[in-house]
C-alpha cells in the first residue's frame, strides 16, 4: 500500500513536515511488522494510539458473555483501526491481525506538541474520521439485508470496492477471513455462508476455490444484493 493512497496519508504529510525528527519518530511510527493472529489492542485498554493498516487483513470483534468472538469489521489495506476511540479515550473492541501484515502507528499522546502544525493536524484528523463513520455506515448496512444471499453477495462486493478504491485487484480475491468470521459479521450461520457460496458458483457467478475467490460475473452478483434495497 503506497503512502499516498492511505487514510493517514493526509495527516503523515502534516506530521513529517515538523523539523523535529524525535518528535515525529515519537508521533508516527511507520510499517510495523504484525504476526498473524497478533493483537493490536483489547476492548477496555486506554486509548493510545491509531492504527493505518499497510499490508494484510485484521479484524475488529468484542467477546461474547459464552467466550464467543463477535466480529464487527474487517480493515484491509489503507484503511484505519482504533482511531474511534478517540472520543471515549478507551478502546471498545478489540483487534488482531487475520494474517502476517504492517501497520502504521499513529501515537497521540505527543501530537499536541507539534506546535503551529496542530491545527493542522486536527483538521485532517476530523476529515478522516467523518470518512470512518461513512465507511462503518456503508459496513452495518450489510447485515442489515433480509436474506443470506443479499448479505453475502452485499459483503463480496463490499470487499471488491475497498480494494479497488486503493487501486489493488478487485476481480480475484483472496478472503484471509474464515467462513465462521464471515458468518459471525454477517449474522448468519457459517453452513449458510459456505450454501451460498456454492450456489453463486454453481451459477457461474463466482469461482470459489478455498479462500479465492473470482468474480464472474459482477452484474449478476449486483442484482443479487440490491434485492433488498429496491
């Protein structure tokens, strides 16, 4: 994910203006290594930072009373994780890496000190934010769809977007989600989501081989998903 084509992108080129490199060293720390299954924060932490994902797939999800994982958002490349708890100052949810990935850190406690370049600061970090609610909006109204097919068809398609908006492949995906993590965002049971994906393919809109997917036939799939929404 090239810099420019990153939600923080707007914000880092405020940041590294300032002439004070152990400040901006403090403030912003860039492409940070994430194992797979590694946490970035826990649902309770105090708020610290912000999190721009670089390269990979994480997941955003609460613990149920029984143990169980909700999962409440996939973050792909270029988009932000955290940065929602700025308001409560605490994280509400927690978040760990679907698979090997990097991330950019965006530390807050220090970023008053930037001086004159923090009114700058804020406005960016407002925009990107409104930016945030709009994404989270477009995501909840996915599970918000009637049948399971909408859902998923909905969800697939959702996924294309966001990588096509930062200019990656959205024809041939590679889901580094899990069947069950897909259900569990859905609200749907993890057979019905494994039922759906055959029949998209056993109708030529999809070709699914384990976690790849291709798309076929996108008009088809639309059709699908805007079911609900006529």
């Amino acid at each position: 994910m090239a810099c420019s084509n990153c939600d923080f992108s707007e914000i880092q080129d405020v940041i590294l203006g300032v002439e004070d490199v152990s400040l901006v060293s403090k403030i912003l720390k860039r492409r940070q290594q994430v194992p797979k299954g590694e946490g970035l924060f826990r649902a309770g932490q105090p708020f610290h930072a912000a999190y721009a994902v670089k390269s990979g797939t994480f997941m955003s999800y609460r613990l149920l009373e029984d143990g169980e994982e909700q999962v409440l958002a996939f973050h792909l490349p270029g988009e932000l994780i955290g940065i929602d708890a700025i308001k409560e100052k605490q994280y509400s949810y927690s978040a760990r890496a679907l698979e090997p990935g990097s991330i950019c850190e965006l530390y807050f406690n220090d970023l008053a000190k930037l001086g004159e370049s923090y009114v700058d600061a804020q406005d960016s970090l407002i925009r990107v934010m409104g930016g945030e609610i709009s994404q989270a909006q477009r995501q909840s109204l996915l599970a918000a769809r009637q049948a399971a097919d909408e859902r998923i068809a909905a969800f697939l398609l959702n996924l294309a977007d966001r990588f096509n908006k930062r200019d990656f492949c959205s024809i041939h995906l590679r889901l580094a989600m899990s069947r069950q993590q897909i259900a569990s965002y859905l609200g749907i049971a993890v057979e019905t989501v494994s039922r759906c994906l055959k029949r998209f393919q056993s109708i030529g809109l999809l070709d699914v081989s384990g976690k790849q997917i291709e798309f076929l036939d996108r008009p088809g799939l639309e059709n699908i998903a805007r079911t609900s929404s006529d």
